[in-house]
C-alpha cells in the first residue's frame, strides 16, 4: 500500500501543476464553446470515422428517439445544453492525434473540460442553452458521444484493441470526474460523494434523468460553512454498469480519495431510489441480483472483489453516516427514513437457492449470506459496498460512510421535459444538499493539512 501510496502521490502532483491552467481554460469557456462547428480548419480531419465499428447498447441509443418522427433525444438534449460545440471540437481534433500516447492525452483532458463545463453549469455558471441547469441528462449523452467517436475512430497509425480499450477508459473516467478530485488544503470537514448516470431507458423512457447525477454536479467543489468550520466536498458519477463496477471504477474512485494526502472525513453514495422519500441504508449486502444495466447486462452472485484493492470479507457492512443527524435536519418536502431491512439467503451452503429471509430491523447472523442489503440488490448497493469495504481495507474504520437513496424522478412522457420535471429535479437535488451538508456538520472533526 505505501507503494500504491507513492504512485498516488506523484499523480496527484503531476495534475496539480496543471490546476490553473484548467482555472483559466474555464473562464473561457463560455467562449470557446459558442464557436460552434465552424471552428474546424482547412486543416482539421472529420474523415477518420468507421460508423460500421461494434458499439455498445448505451451508444446505440443515440439514435433512438423519444417519439416517432422526433430528433434523437440524446444529440437533442446535448445540444439544448450548449454541449454541441464541444463535441463537434472533439470529434475533429480526435483525427488529428498522431499517436496512442498524445491520444491518450487528449482525450483525458478533453473528457475533463466535459465533466468541469458539466459542473459548471448544473452550478450556474455556464448558461448556454435552454434546459434547465439541473438536467443532468446532458452530460451522460455527450459522453456517449465522445466514446462512440473513440469506438469509431480509424486513425492512420495503428491502434491495438488494448490501446483503444485504454483510450476509453482514461476518457470515461475523466468525464466523471475522477481524474480532477482534490481536496483544498486547510481546515476542513472533506467530503467525498458519487452520483449515477440515468438508467432505465428503455420501452419509451430515453428522457429519464437521475437526481444522484444532479446532486453530484451541483456539489462538486462546494465549501459550506458550518458551526463546526469549513465543509468542503468532491464528487465523481459512477456509470450503470456491472462491468465497469467488475473493472474496480468504485475502488478507483475512492480509492483516490482515501489514499491522498488529504484523507475526506465522509463517505456518501448516492442512487436513486424509492417514491416520494429519501432512504439513508443502514447495510450493504454482498450480493448481485441480476436486473440489466444500461447495456443490457444482467448478473447475478457475489459481488466480485477489485484487483489490486485490499477488500475484506464481509456479507454485510453496516453505515457509519451520522443518520440520527440527517433525520433530524429540516431537509425539506420529503420525508427521510433510516432503512434497516436486510435479506439473507436460508442456507448459508447454497446462496442464490430458496426464497431469502428479510428483517426490518436487528443484525445479520455472524454466518449470514447477504442476499440484498437495506439498498435491495442493484449497483446502489454494490456502490455503497465496494466504497466502504474499501473504506475498511484502507484502514478507515473511523471514517463516516454509508448510502443516501433520493425520491425516484418521474420523466415526462413523450416529451424531453416539462415544468413539475424540473421543479421535482431542484427539490430532490436541493434536499439532498441539506442533508449532506447535515452530515458534514455531524463528524465536523476539522483537521489541518
């Protein structure tokens, strides 16, 4: 772990160099980003495209629309944002990269600037467009954009299934954020969150957008003052996807954060979950239970380990968020519950056999098998398991971490949005602020780097 440590280190300082040049690039954002397609030169390629290249069911999507006759909905809604321009610019300069090594370079940073343009707006600094800036469906389309360009790019030099693989990944998770954390120095309660894509969006419902994903983009880089001193918070989106969760994209993403210099005090999952109330899960369960994720995947068994992570064995792991706190915050229109419900599987022998055995309330038996956790058996779960099984083999057992459900989000039907969409969205993102910014306030343990 020093070792990993060290790397970590080096990483992180190799960014922070970077960190004002990034500041400028976003003041001049709005600017660069109005330009439009035009920008692309005489000397700018757009020919380097195979659209007969394998895509994935999420990047297929693309195509559909939310009625018959109507514009693709993902382009639409990127667009309506004002995020076209950024993939138009993504598109041309992907041809022009002369070698895996400066592609890799590029498509990082420029799946940065989508996550930071994204940031940016859902917090009211990038205007451009006319959905409102808590949608945070744009983000998700225009980085499926950017990964069907990677997908369907045939450069002049030759590129290896491995390498496009790794262009794929470095750019997705640039675009979640997770190549941008860091944590300012002084005295501070750190906060560390995840949010989710949309998901379900199938049968009708390529509108859906997530109110996880929303809370993430307006939090992220927030400091907060408190009773307790300075609150200060970063945020990731974490995909819906069982491969990805198999590759270690939790680990990853907390792994970051845990093993920096500036350790957060909190760890906080969010997902989307139940009508009309926000859950705070008490356990996390090892177990799969086999719904498809967005590409359609099903899986089902216990959830694998992370290579290269240190993960100890445990069926169920219990929050350590500060609940009593939450509940007791004036959070807003919702209601906000301590779920303590659990399932295990009857013989412990033979898990995924027989009906599980559910309880509302107690502790799991010390020879359970975990056959859903308080947050059922999905990657919300799985999210809130692998991050603090992870908190645990890093040696955070005092840490705070746990899982925060949000009230479901109804789309529209038929149509991209509409008034009681948009208002429910700012409700469930503004109570979920509160009730983080509670739970920043509770461990208030400042510490100074």
């Amino acid at each position: 772990m020093v070792e990993l440590t060290a790397r970590h280190e080096e990483r992180i300082a190799m960014r922070r160099s970077a960190v004002s040049l990034r500041s400028c690039a976003l003041v001049l954002l709005s600017v660069s980003l109005v330009a439009g397609p035009g920008v692309a030169t005489a000397t700018e390629r757009t020919d380097c495209y195979d659209e007969s290249a394998p895509l994935t069911v999420e990047e297929r999507r693309l195509d559909d629309s939310l009625v018959p006759g109507a514009p693709a909905a993902g382009p639409e809604l990127v667009e309506r944002a004002g995020f076209g321009p950024l993939v138009t610019r993504f598109t041309t300069r992907l041809c022009e990269q002369p070698n895996a090594r400066a592609a890799a370079e590029f498509v990082e940073r420029r799946g940065e600037r989508l996550w930071e343009t994204a940031v940016a707006r859902a917090q009211g600094r990038f205007d451009h467009g006319d959905l409102d800036s808590y949608d945070d469906r744009p983000l998700y389309w225009a980085r499926l954009l950017l990964t069907r360009a990677v997908r369907q790019w045939r450069p002049d030099h030759e590129l290896v299934p491995r390498q496009r693989a790794h262009l794929l990944r470095e750019l997705d998770r640039a675009s979640r954020g997770m190549s941008s954390q860091r944590f300012p120095g002084g005295k501070a309660t750190r906060v560390m969150i995840s949010g989710f894509d949309p998901f379900g969006l199938d049968d009708g419902n390529l509108n859906r957008g997530n109110p996880a994903g929303v809370a993430a983009l307006r939090l992220d880089g927030r400091t907060f003052d408190a009773p307790t001193g300075r609150i200060t918070v970063q945020t990731v989106a974490l995909p819906v996807l069982w491969g990805a969760f198999d590759r270690g994209i939790v680990e990853h993403a907390y792994g970051s954060a845990l093993l920096g210099r500036r350790r957060p005090d909190l760890i906080m999952t969010l997902s989307q979950g139940r009508p009309g109330r926000f859950d705070i899960e008490r356990w996390a369960g090892r177990w799969r239970g086999g719904a498809a994720d967005n590409n359609g995947v099903h899986a089902t068994g216990p959830v694998p380990d992370a290579a290269g992570w240190p993960q100890p064995a445990a069926e169920f792991i219990e929050t350590t968020l500060p609940h009593r706190a939450m509940l007791a915050a004036e959070s807003g229109p919702y209601p906000v519950r301590f779920n303590t419900r659990f399932c295990s599987w009857p013989d412990s022998d033979r898990p995924g056999a027989g009906d599980p055995v559910c309880h509302e309330d107690g502790e799991p038996a010390p020879d359970a098998v975990a056959a859903s956790g308080s947050g059922e058996d999905y990657l919300s779960n799985e999210s809130m398991y692998r991050s603090n099984r992870l908190r645990l083999g890093l040696g955070g057992d005092s840490l705070a971490g746990g899982h925060l459900h949000t009230p479901v989000l109804n789309n529209p039907p038929g149509r991209l949005t509409g008034d009681r969409f948009t208002s429910d969205r700012h409700a469930i993102a503004d109570e979920t602020t509160i009730l983080v910014r509670a739970a920043g306030r509770a461990v208030g343990h400042p510490i100074v780097s």
